[in-house]
C-alpha cells in the first residue's frame, strides 16, 4: 500500500472523529456528507480514465485533458 493512500486514510479518520467528537456533528449526517464526497471523487476517477472512454466512444466527459 502506497505511503499517500495512508496519509489520505489518517486524514479522513482526524477529520471524522474531530467533526463528530468535537464539533457535535451527528454521525448519520457525517456518513451522508464522506459519502458523497467519496462518490464525486470517484466519479470524477472513473470518467477521466482510458478505460471510460472506450466504452463510451464519443461521450462527454468531465474532466478533459
């Protein structure tokens, strides 16, 4: 595993334990919003590889080079 997939992971675990200890944040409403920006990360991952294109030839995608 890659140094910086761990340092993204710690990250993610500071910042959830600091908005739902610290702050009060309620732990649905916090799963709702790393949720989603889980799901646009990887959208956007998703469109802007090789792999997308050719099977959409033709189709707009969102992050062009």
């Amino acid at each position: 595993m890659e140094i910086g997939q761990l340092i993204i992971v710690l990250i993610a675990l500071v910042l959830s334990f600091i908005m739902t200890e610290i702050f009060s944040v309620k732990k649905h409403d916090w799963n709702l919003i790393l949720s989603g920006m889980v799901a646009g990360i990887a959208i956007t991952l998703i469109t802007g590889a090789a792999y997308f294109a050719e099977l959409f030839p033709g189709k707009i995608r969102l992050n062009n080079p």
